[in-house]
C-alpha cells in the first residue's frame, strides 16, 4: 500500500504502522572534472577520452573541437608538435635519439678502454720494479749468506777442489765422482729404505713407509759424499753427525744402508782384466823378469771397533793381531790397478 510516496510490501501477519523505518539515503554526487591546460596533444586527447567515457555525446563532441582547436594553437607556437603526428617524421627523430646515444656509449667505450690502457701500463711498471727490488734483495740475502754456506761440509764446498777431493773421497775430481754415482743410479738411490734391516717386522716398515715428516735430509749426493768420507779418511759416525747436522743413529742407517747397496751394484763389475790386458799394459820390469804375472795377490786386515753382536765379534775376531778386523784378500795387476 502506498505510504508517504512509496509502495510497501508487508508481510503475511504484519501489522501497518505509519512510521518509516526505512531511510533513504542521499544520491551520490556526480564527479566533477577539471580543465587542465596541457602543453602536448596527446595529454589533451587523453581527457578527452576520459570525458567522452562518462558525459554525453554533445558535450564530447565539444570537448573534442576544444582539443583541436587548442592543438591549433599550441602548434602554431611550437611547430615541433605538428611533426609528431606523422608517423615517418617521428621514426625519424626516434632513429637520430638512437644514434646521438649510440655515439655517447661508444665515446664512452674508448674512454673507459684508454683508462684501462693505462691502469695496465702503470701496474706492468710496479710489477717490473717490484720484480727489480726482489731479484736486489735476493743477491744481498745471497751475498751475506755465502761466507756461511763456505763454512758447510758438503760436496758443494769441496768439489770445486780436486786435492781436497781426492783427500775425502779418492777420486780425481768431481767427474769421476758423478759417474761413479751414475752407474750406481741415482733414481734408486733415492729410494733406499734406511731401516730395511732383517729384524724389521712387517708392522714396522709400514709405520715406518708411512710416517710423516721429511723422508729425506741429505741429498743423494752428499750422502754418497758422506759413505766415502767415511771409507777413506775415516771419520767417526759422531763428527759426521756435527757436520751434516744429522743425529748420530741417522748418520749410521744411511752408511750401512749404503754399503749394502753398493756392495750389490759393484760386484756384477768384472774386476779382473784378461791376460791380454795385463800384457798389453804390463811394463818393461815384469816383461823381462816376470812375463806371466798377471795378477799380485796379498791378505790384509784393518782394525775396527768390536760389534757388540756376539756372532760379528767370532767372525771378526783376528787370532794373529788378538783384535777384531777386517780381512780382505787384495789383488794387483802389474801395471797397478787394485
């Protein structure tokens, strides 16, 4: 039923009243544009857009002749923006910005490119002179360590004198030595186990393969130095200790080692020469005296220190000089050669 205007439904049981409990509410307002002044027709024509979208097809029609006519105006005092609607003239404009940037990147390049010439060429320099200052300091710290090197025994101390040579070791010079080293081979050598001794275990020489720390001190050259310093001037296991900076159980692993290993090398030498050798170096005494001589032979014992192996000492032991000795049976040849 009609009620103040309006048509109210009610409800099955509903009883009428005149009051209204409903309010209406206030209708939204429309939005309201503004005009803003555009400095580009392309702003303009986005209002434009804007406007045709929510006002009516008169006012849009005006608001599009407003737009032109703007566009008019603001082309006569910039003819610029009349350029911009054709689409070739733009393309244009767009391909010089490319190319005015294109040219700013590579000047740039090379700019950036001669920096780092330069940076180069000044960090070659440093490294020249720092190169320079090392090669200086290394000749001084050499300088002031070659009186202390002079003062070591070594082979590189002694080998530039033969008559000093020949004194330690009994060869001529240091050629004899290096080839007397050669054939025993140095490769192998440098691979003598030092404790390969018959009472060693298994266990042991493994603990003893893979122990860490340097596995050699002395270079195979002075230790072969050391071996025949020890044949022939004698020197006790204790100086060549001092000398070489070893401990003195060390000093005694690497002779006995040593001799072993030469004694293997050096008997598969044929030490005795032919009879036609012997004749053809013998001398004119012999040829007249003694023409069939070919070999002088003698037994000769040296003195040493008694083992403490009870086995060494029976086997060592001399009846005839009442010591323990070595007793070696020495063949010459008349020209000389032991």
């Amino acid at each position: 039923m009609p009620l103040g205007g309006q048509r109210i439904r009610l409800k099955p049981g509903s009883v009428p009243t005149k009051f209204i409990f409903t309010v209406k509410k206030p209708e939204r307002k429309k939005p309201c544009y503004r005009e803003t002044s555009t400095s580009t027709g392309a702003r303009t024509r986005r209002k434009v857009v804007r406007k045709f979208n929510f006002d009516s097809n008169i006012e849009n029609l005006e608001t599009v002749s407003d737009a032109k006519s703007e566009q008019l105006v603001c082309s006569e005092g910039n003819p610029d923006l009349l350029e911009s609607d054709d689409p070739v003239e733009s393309n244009s404009n767009e391909n010089e910005l490319l190319t005015r940037e294109l040219k700013l990147k590579e000047e740039e390049m090379s700019r950036l490119h001669e920096e780092l010439q330069r940076k180069d060429r000044e960090y070659n320099a440093n490294i020249m002179e720092l190169e320079a200052l090392l090669n200086r300091k290394s000749n001084a710290i050499n300088k002031l360590e070659l009186p202390n090197r002079q003062k070591l025994f070594n082979v590189e101390t002694v080998k530039n004198n033969n008559k000093l040579f020949r004194c330690y070791t009994g060869f001529e010079n240091f050629e004899i030595f290096s080839m007397v080293l050669d054939f025993l081979g140095r490769e192998a050598a440098s691979h003598l186990d030092y404790r390969n001794n018959s009472n060693s275990t298994s266990d042991s020489r493994k603990y003893y393969m893979y122990k860490p720390g340097p596995s050699r001190t002395l270079s195979v050259e002075n230790e072969f130095f050391m071996v025949l310093c020890r044949l022939k001037v004698g020197l006790l296991e204790d100086d060549f200790a001092s000398r070489f900076g070893l401990g003195q159980s060390v000093v005694s692993q690497i002779i006995n080692t040593w001799i072993r290993f030469m004694f293997f090398r050096f008997k598969e030498l044929d030490v005795f020469p032919s009879k036609e050798v012997v004749k053809l170096h013998m001398p004119e005494c012999f040829m007249k005296k003694y023409p069939s001589t070919s070999l002088i032979i003698d037994a000769t014992e040296i003195y040493i220190e008694k083992p403490n192996n009870p086995v060494a000492q029976q086997l060592t032991f001399s009846s005839y000089k009442n010591t323990n000795t070595l007793k070696a049976l020495t063949g010459i040849v008349p020209k000389g050669g032991i």
